[in-house]
C-alpha cells in the first residue's frame, strides 16, 4: 500500500446531512452507498448523524441498507445531545434492531458528545453504553489540557473544530497545534470537523454558494500530517509551520513516504498516527478531498519525474 493510500484509509467521516452541503436524508445516504462501491472506498469512514434523525435515516435508506450476510455493515457516528443516557438506550435499541441482514445491517459504534468541563465529561461518559466510542467536542480557547486530561482518564477520544461556514469559525493555528499536543502528552485520540474539505490551506469559498465570502480554510493534509510529526516527536514549531503551510509543492508524495520540504513520515509511521491518534475528520463532502488530494498527488510525481 502506498503511503499516501496509509494516510487516506478511513479518514473521511461523511457529514453530507451537514452544512454548507445540507443534503437531504435520501440523498446522502444514497451518495454513502455508492461512495462504498467505488476504488476510493478505502478512505470512507462513517457516516454522521444526529440521533435526532435516526428514525428517518431507517425509514430512508431502508432500501440502501447492507442485506448480505457477507456484506459488511454500513458504520455509523451519532451526535448526541445532552440526554445521554436514554439516547444510548435507543442506540443499542437501533444496532440490535441492525444486526443481522434481513433488517439492513447498520452499526452505530461511535457517539459524538459536546463538553466544556471535565465533570460533564465524565458524567456524559457514565452515562454512555460502553460499547460505543466517544469522542468529545471541546472549545479550543484557552488551556485545554485538563478537558483532554479528563477525557483521557475516562477512555474516551477528544474532537476539535477546525472550521465553519463563517471566517469566525476557524480558530488560529496556534489554538490547533495545542490541542493536538495536549492529546499527545495525554495519549488521547482525536478527529476533527468542518472546514477541511481541501488537502491544503488556502483561500476559498466558504460554502458552495457562487457568492460566498471567502476565508481562509486549513487544509486536512496539513492537519493530519502536522500531527503525525508531532506523534513522532518533531517539535511544536514544525507542527506549526506544516499547520499553516499554504505551497502544495512543499508536500511531497512517494510510495514509501509522504513529506512536507525536507521532512519524511515513513508508510508505518503514518499507519501509527492514524491507528492510534488522528484518526478521521468529519466533512459534508466526500469526493472533494478525495479527488483534490489525488489531482495533487499527480502533479507532485509529474514535478518530480
């Protein structure tokens, strides 16, 4: 497997119910099930939910859903609200409903929860059934090592948000490389969410109206690779600078590696970082950074022929 296929496996979590897509159930379950028959299935993680819509999302992709005993389960995130602990009744309720093939098999194994302090975090958490992961969403101004400590102490991953349909809702660099530090100090998991639907920082369009204000928009390949370098020891200043680099020719792409200028993450040092600390983002389009990232891959090998 190429290196860069490493870095791509299972990291787009799909959120097209989500804005600045908004699609409708159907539609995006339909865009889901047809994401898994194509050759770039391998980047395709979850699809995102909020509970509140789960009854539709069955009555909708009743049809769509996985009917062979070999086929494997179509995987779910849901975003639950702060009435945990009926919402994860009705979660196991749905996944015994979605265990076997003649109902469609669906498996809801991961939950998405809001704190702001380490007491909701863990009262969330006991209330949660322990068979799902969970991953909190925490504000990233300020110190955010005790929230990332807490969650750590409960087993659970941590999430950030990296952008918006607005300017205001991209927060600085330097708010991002602390996260991403303080879950690598703490041993803690994370994913992200919003605004990284190109592989490199730039400016663009906010939404995908032809009149949209445009911003600035992090590129998911500076975060996932400013994190694997920082997973493997490099320093908070490299992080930071792969963080805010906006060059597409300073990413480098081989079979064995992929880098950033004169710095190399290695096919095993990648799977590491995805396997065990950055692990997916969440983002309403799915062919989008997937088709950018291949169109830059190309081109980096056609400079470098």
């Amino acid at each position: 497997m190429k290196a860069v296929d490493v870095l791509l496996a299972g990291l787009v979590d799909y959120a097209g119910l989500f804005p600045p897509a908004g699609e409708d159930m159907r539609e995006a379950l339909q865009n889901y099930a047809s994401y898994l028959e194509t050759p770039d299935r391998v980047a395709l993680g979850r699809f995102i939910v909020p509970f509140a819509r789960l009854k539709e999302l069955e009555e909708s992709g009743r049809d769509l859903m996985p009917r062979s005993k070999r086929a494997q389960p179509w995987r779910l995130s849901v975003l639950v609200s702060d009435d945990v602990r009926p919402e994860g009744e009705e979660i196991l309720r749905f996944n015994r409903q979605h265990s076997t093939a003649k109902n469609g098999r669906v498996l809801i194994d991961v939950a998405e929860l809001k704190a702001s302090a380490p007491d909701e975090i863990k009262r969330q958490k006991r209330e949660l059934p322990n068979a799902l992961t969970a991953y909190f969403e925490i504000p990233l101004a300020g110190d955010v090592t005790p929230l990332v400590k807490t969650i750590g102490s409960v087993d659970a991953r941590a999430k950030m948000r990296t952008g918006g349909v607005t300017r205001a809702a991209f927060p600085p660099p330097q708010e991002i490389v602390d996260f991403i530090l303080a879950c690598q100090r703490q041993g803690v998991p994370f994913k992200a969410t919003a605004g990284l639907h190109h592989p490199v920082r730039g400016e663009h369009r906010l939404t995908y109206e032809p009149d949209s204000p445009k911003g600035y928009m992090y590129g998911f390949l500076n975060v996932f690779l400013a994190a694997a370098f920082l997973y493997d020891g490099e320093t908070e200043d490299t992080g930071l600078a792969v963080l805010e680099e906006t060059d597409a020719t300073a990413f480098v792409f081989d079979d064995s590696a992929v880098g950033w200028r004169d710095k190399r993450l290695s096919s095993d040092q990648l799977a590491r970082s995805r396997a065990e600390f950055a692990i997916a983002f969440g983002s309403c389009s799915f062919r989008d950074p997937v088709d950018e990232l291949a169109h830059l891959t190309r081109q980096a090998r056609a400079i470098n022929k």
